[in-house]
C-alpha cells in the first residue's frame, strides 16, 4: 500500500511563518497517519524541525526564476509520490510550483489554474493571515486548531526575580517606514526606569545601530541585539511582564507566549491584515505626534504592568 505524503509549502519572512503555525499544526492533526513535508527555506528549518510536526523538511534557496525553483523542487521531493499539497504561501511564485504536482494528478490545495481545490474568494487578500488560511483549508474540509500546541517553542518557564521589558525598536531595513521614532522609545525606556522594570532591547543585524544609540543614552538597560535565535526570544518572551516593539518579525513570535504585548502600527501597514496573534496582544496605531503617541502608550503600559 502506498504511503501517504502530504507537502506543506511555506516561505515568507518571521512574522508570516508564526501566522501560519496554526494553519500547519491543523493539518497535521486532519492527517495524523499521514507522512508530513515542509517546503521551505532557511532559516525557518531550524524552528520547525523542533515542533515535531515533520516527517521530512525541504529546503530550496528561491532564485529570480520560478523555473530555477521549480527545478530545485523537482530535484529533491519526488512529485509522484505525494497525495496532497498544500500551498500556505499563496504568492503568484509559490502557485507556479502547484504546475509539477497538477501534472501528475497530485491534489492541490491554494489559489491559481493549477490548484485543485482553489481559494477563489474575490476579497482573501484582505482577510488577515489567520483568516484567509481558515478559509482555504475548510475547502478540503480542514478547521484551523486555534492556539497550537507550542509547548516546544514556548517551554515552562520558571519565575524569573529580574522584572525586565523586551523592547524591539528596530525592523527590517528594507520596511525602514514601518519603524516608531527613537524619541517614544526613549520614553518608553525612561518610564520602565523609573519603574524599576529593566528594558531588554531584542533586534537583528539590521537594528544594530539603533540598538548602539538607545544603550548609549540608557546605560543601565540590556542590548541583546543579534545575539538571540529564535528561541531565546521564545523563552524571554515568556519571562518579560510587557513586550513593546514595532510591527516586526520577533513580535509575532513574542505575542504567542501570551504575555501581554504591544505592537505599534503605522500608517504603512495594516493591523487588519498582518496583526500578531496571541492572548494579550494590543494594537497601537502611530499618530505621528510622538508626544501624544508615546503618553498613549505609556498609560497602557501602566495599566497593563499595574497588577505584575
């Protein structure tokens, strides 16, 4: 009897790949007897291979050519093997690979001419993530398992006696307008000081700079830029009494701990689409005026700290 093999395609940066976690992990569960494959890239392999929800992870390195990756897949998962595909990407780039399985009269799941069962919602592309994965996987009769079974990204965490902040100041340098002004994290900073509540800052290569001129002004506080993965930023996301940080990558993963978390939103993207998930997650839109922006902020802060 043939074994069962069912693909999961998934790129897309930080943030869009926690999203999907839930859409991932139901999955799974539909087709608990089933061999599981994850096409992906680094170096999202590293956190997923941990959750245990893969019988096998793919890796390919996405090119400017679709025909290179198409080349690329076919050379490391054999098509003819598999019953099912679902694509979680769902970009123009990821629905051409859909092609090579419909060829082979592989079941496809996701948007264009070449899937089976196709999300053809005229308005999915303004759904938020979590929504529009709902929709398309109850097209082959799969419900989304709301808030995953994360235990092994978010581990038990004992009590720790430092009361500290993580703060994300930063974001990618590409999506430069998708960051708050350094001055309202500087007020930010100077009121958990005077709470005696220590700001740990969290960011990547990119943030480096940003990261260098906030420790300069607040000597006290604890740079960790580039020196976390993914997850240490999980296990202190689970120690910190409040999270604040841009609409970024490590906020997605840090609101999943349930820990209460505030994410700021320009005008340049939007909440209703790409907002991060999580238990005690608040939306913060910036208003431009950094004075009137960063007192908001800092009285939620205070009545969100007010019982920790």
């Amino acid at each position: 009897m043939k074994e069962d093999k069912i693909l999961i395609i998934k790129f897309g940066g930080l943030g869009d790949v926690v999203l999907s976690l839930d859409a991932m992990y139901s999955i799974k569960k539909n087709f608990n007897k089933s061999k599981l494959i994850l096409l992906t890239e680094k170096p999202y392999d590293d956190i997923l291979r941990k959750s245990g929800w893969f019988d096998k992870i793919v890796l390919i390195k996405r090119s400017l050519f679709y025909f290179l990756d198409i080349f690329q897949i076919k050379k490391k998962i054999d098509v003819t093997s598999l019953s099912k595909v679902f694509d979680l990407q769902t970009s123009k780039r990821s629905s051409s690979y859909l092609r090579i399985f419909a060829k082979s009269g592989v079941y496809t799941n996701g948007i264009g001419k070449f899937a089976t069962i196709c999300h053809s919602n005229p308005n999915r592309n303004f759904l938020h993530t979590s929504d529009r994965q709902k929709e398309q996987l109850k097209l082959s009769k799969i419900d989304i398992k709301e808030n995953a079974k994360l235990n092994w990204l978010y581990p038990r965490i004992k009590n720790n006696k430092t009361r500290f902040a993580l703060i994300v100041p930063g974001g990618s340098l590409k999506r430069k307008y998708k960051r708050i002004p350094l001055e309202v994290y500087s007020n930010i900073i100077e009121f958990l000081l005077a709470k005696k509540i220590k700001p740990v800052l969290i960011g990547s290569v990119d943030d480096q700079q940003i990261c260098q001129t906030l420790k300069k002004n607040f000597l006290t506080l604890e740079n960790l830029c580039n020196k976390t993965d993914f997850f240490k930023i999980a296990e202190l996301s689970k120690q910190s009494i409040i999270s604040v940080g841009n609409d970024t990558g490590p906020m997605h993963l840090i609101s999943r701990g349930n820990n209460p978390t505030i994410v700021f939103f320009t005008k340049f993207s939007d909440s209703k689409l790409c907002a991060p998930l999580g238990k005690n997650v608040s939306i913060v839109k910036y208003s431009c005026n950094n004075l009137v922006f960063g007192k908001t902020v800092i009285e939620q802060i205070q009545r969100l700290i007010i019982n920790q």
